[in-house]
C-alpha cells in the first residue's frame, strides 16, 4: 500500500484500518493449516475473569531457543515442573507466530534455523547457533503446562532471531501470523481453558520486532505532507513539529491495536486479547483490550547508578564497582525509590479500573537485565521484587504479578534458591 492510501485508509478510519479485516481473516485462515484436529478445545479461561492473582513467570522465547542439548530448557519437562515447584501457576511465553505462519502461498516451513554469531553473555534466547521447530514444539509444550497446572499467557516479541521472512514487513503480518497460529493451536485442541490471554505485541509500539508498524509510525515524521494528503485529520495548528510527530504516531499505533485486537477478538470470542506496554501511560488508548500488560523497573527512575552498564554486558567494567554503586545509591535512596514504584502501581491500577480492565505486570521489578556474575549480587532483584509486589497486592485490578525477569533455569542464582520463589509467589497468590 502507498503512503497516501495507508494514511487516509490507516490512521483516520479507525477499524477499518485494515482494509476489510474480516475478508483478510476468511483468506487468511485457510492458510497453514493442521486438519487432524486430534483434539476438542474448550472454552479457555480468561484473563479478565480471573479471581485470585497469578504467580506469573516471563519464559519468553528462551523456552524453544534454549531447547536443545546442554540447554537450560533441554528437558521441558523437568522445568516446567520445576516451575511448580516454585509456586508459579503462570507463564507468559513466545508463541513464535511470526515462524508459524505459512509462507505468502500457503507453504508451511517447519523449521528454522537461529544464527548467533558472537560470544557475548546472552541473557534470553540462544547462546549458540540452533535449530527450532515451532509447530511441533508448541504441541509438545502446551500440554506440558497444564499437566503440571502452568496456565499459559500467549505472546510476541515478533523478533526476527536472525531470520529473513517477508511477515515482519507484511502489511497485515501481524494478523495473519496471529491467526493462523490461534487456528493451528486450536485445530489441536490446544486454544482451551489453559490459555489465558493473548499478549499480541510485546511492549507496545517499539519494543518489537514487526517492523511495518514501525515504518509506518516513521512516515508522520514529515507532519506537513501529512496534513496535505489528510486534510480532515484536524491536527493542531500551533503545535511544534515534534509535538505534531508524536500526535500522528499515537494516532496510528493506537488505530493499529483497536483493529488487530477487535478482528481477533471477533474470529476468536472465548481469547482475552490486549498488547503489552512499557511506554508513557497519557499515550495508551485500551479500546478492544482486556487486560494491561505494564512493564516497569525501578531502573526506569533513571536514577540508578550501574544498571545501564550491567545491560550492556560488557565484560569490560569493573562489576564490582558497578554492583558497590549501586548498592550504595539504594541504600541511601531506598524509600525515594519505593515511593516512585508505588505512585506508579497505583497509576496502573487506576488506568485499568477507569478502563474496566484487570492489570498485570509480567517484566519487573529491579533491573531490566542481570545475570551470574562471581561479582553481581540477586539481592537487589530479589529485594525490588518483595516490595513491588507488595505494593501491587494493594490494588484488587492486578491480577497477574511477576517475580522478576529472571524465573528462567539458565539464571541459576535466581531459580536454585527454591523457597525465596515459595515465598513471593504464595504472597502473590493469597
């Protein structure tokens, strides 16, 4: 589509800013299909009418790219139990759309090989250059969780992970990804009572790798052929150039998430949809949401000394400085800190009442990035995630609350201290 037809078409009409959703879906929907349906879905449980708060671990897309020998989820198994055992009833994982949709002709590519060409510490996904099969490992997966009572929070990085395929640039990918994979998973009697939500594009509108979307939001950086092919778009005409950018781009990825999460939630009425976010909350419009997924950090602050350089990784710092800076400016600026996270829960919160909503948080609370290092420290993520979900138990509309980013196995200094997961999780669930 031509810049002049997406932005009349896209950014002022709202639902029909998918050119006819509906018809796309019907086409769609044939594609990539699995037709043994071996077994009868039923109703899933959703999100939105959940009682009791879910004790929620973030497994990403490590869960597949680390599946392989010598991998922390080699055996699916052993640490989805072990996940249980640590009193998690949640997960929130990548259901790898972006590989399970077919190609343009209804060519199926059952798998796919991950490059990785360097040797730097890799905090989620694969450390080594492997080979995945997403079809074949969600049938696998799924049942996995529910037999050891994990319920599953479907979603998307929509991360390319070396891989070229024209769906990252596809208009429409993101629906066609997505549908095709809830048919195929549902064909497999997999879309039931275990999946909880469908987080449809992780930390909305950037944070992502659908790059359409992005390109898309790129084109309002020239505000004046905006106004020129979009006359009746009544924009301000005293605003300054950056104020006007911003304007249209919430304009866009906010029409963008209504289409995507209403079309789905018509082909797919018993599926609870929403996208996740870690963005300024004045910019976020929930039409056609049911939950908000809100990110934060203390890290986010901007205060913290060290955590910038502990997410580079770098191997170059000195981390024992890098952890004694830190530790110091908590101590000294602890209840600042808290004070903030907890005016920021409480703003959640509020978004989601105002909005009729239940909210959740499945990446926080310390940093956004930490791994084992002989001269890093758990205890500052440990800490951040006893107060954070303290402050979260205050508010009934959080009904899905994490630990921190760092439930995976391969984060040993995190999941072998067993009763400290015990401990949060049972405050999250009571």
């Amino acid at each position: 589509m031509n810049r002049r037809t997406f932005l009349k078409t896209g950014t002022l009409l709202g639902a029909t800013w998918l050119l006819n959703p509906l018809d796309v879906l019907s086409l769609d929907a044939t594609r990539g299909k699995n037709k043994s349906h071996k077994l009868k879905a039923t109703p899933a449980t959703r999100i939105s009418k959940v009682d009791k708060p879910l004790a929620i671990a973030m497994w990403d897309f490590s869960w597949i790219l680390r599946h392989h020998k010598y991998g922390s989820f080699e055996n699916w198994e052993e640490v989805i139990a072990g996940l249980a055992e640590r009193g998690y009833n949640a997960i929130r994982m990548d259901a790898m759309p972006q590989f399970v949709v077919s190609e343009k002709d209804g060519t199926i590519i059952d798998e796919f090989r991950s490059p990785v060409k360097s040797w730097n510490p890799v905090l989620w996904g694969n450390q080594y250059t492997m080979s995945f099969r997403p079809r074949e490992a969600l049938l696998e997966f799924l049942p996995l969780c529910k037999k050891y009572g994990i319920q599953v929070g479907l979603s998307s990085w929509f991360s390319p992970h070396g891989i070229k395929r024209d769906i990252f640039t596809e208009e429409g990918g993101a629906l066609r990804a997505w549908t095709e994979t809830l048919d195929f998973l549902k064909e497999n009697g997999l879309l039931d009572e275990n999946i909880i939500y469908v987080d449809l594009l992780n930390e909305y509108p950037v944070n992502h790798g659908f790059d359409w979307l992005k390109i898309e939001m790129n084109k309002c950086s020239d505000t004046e052929e905006f106004m020129i092919n979009n006359p009746q778009a009544h924009m301000p005409q005293k605003m300054s150039n950056d104020e006007n950018v911003r304007e249209l781009r919430k304009m866009v990825y906010n029409n963008f998430s209504k289409d995507l999460c209403g079309t789905l939630a018509q082909r797919y009425p018993e599926l609870d949809f929403f996208v996740s976010y870690d963005q300024a909350m004045e910019d976020i419009d929930l039409t056609n949401q049911k939950a908000l997924d809100f990110h934060m950090w203390f890290s986010h602050t901007g205060k913290l000394p060290s955590v910038k350089e502990i997410g580079e990784a770098d191997l170059n710092y000195d981390w024992k400085v890098l952890q004694a800076n830190l530790d110091k400016y908590w101590q000294e600026n602890r209840q600042e800190l808290i004070d903030w996270m907890d005016a920021r829960i409480t703003s959640v919160a509020k978004m989601a009442r105002e909005n009729g909503v239940v909210c959740g948080n499945t990446e926080g609370w310390g940093a956004v990035c930490w791994m084992d290092h002989p001269d890093l420290s758990w205890d500052f993520i440990k800490e951040s995630a006893e107060i954070a979900v303290n402050l979260c138990k205050k508010h009934p509309e959080y009904k899905f609350i994490c630990t921190s980013n760092f439930t995976h196995p391969h984060f040993k200094g995190m999941w072998n201290d067993i009763e400290w997961h015990r401990k949060i999780t049972s405050i999250i669930k009571s």
